[in-house]
C-alpha cells in the first residue's frame, strides 16, 4: 500500500473491514463485533511461535518507510526522512517467509 496522505487510520479501516484483510498486529480493526485480540490463522500461529493467547502481544505491522515533508528544507525543497523497519517487522517477515523490498 502506497497512501498519498499517510492517514494511517483509514488504511487499517479499509484492509480490515472493507477487504477483510487486516494488518498483523492490528487488533482495532480484526473483528468487526468487538474489541478482541486478532484471531490469527494457526499457520501464521505456527510460523511465528506463538500461542493465539498471546497474539495480543503482537505489535502493528504498519510502516512508514519514508516521509516527506514539503517545501521545509533550504530554497524550499521537499525533506525526505527514511524509516527503516523494526527489528520486529524483519524478524517477523522472515518467520513468515515473506519478500523484504
């Protein structure tokens, strides 16, 4: 997902509720009745190591890779602020077996 604006709350709302495909770690937008820890598919449980129990310890896998902040820089340049990922992202995506760009 590349967002122009970086409303982070719409993003979780529409992959949630709208696609049904909820970020990992997002426990507000998982369930649509309630506000309940993200019920995870038992592969992903496996992959991971942990118990669904313990998913509520699961922190957001939301990122902002760079932010840009216009017209703030000399002669009114746009600024760039890179934001490698956590610890926790890469490990994770690693345990699931999946592509770090």
């Amino acid at each position: 997902v590349t967002p122009e604006t970086g409303v982070r709350h719409q993003i979780r709302v529409h992959l949630g509720f709208g696609l049904r495909c909820p970020i990992l770690g997002d426990h507000k937008y998982s369930n649509l009745d309630s506000l309940s820890p993200q019920r995870l598919p038992s592969d992903i449980l496996m992959a991971l190591k942990i118990r669904q129990s313990k998913s509520r310890t699961i922190p957001m896998h939301l990122h902002a890779s760079l932010i840009m902040i216009p017209e703030l820089g000399k002669n009114g340049q746009n600024i760039f602020i890179p934001a490698p990922l956590p610890y926790h992202f890469r490990q994770n995506m690693r345990s699931l077996k999946l592509r770090l760009n």
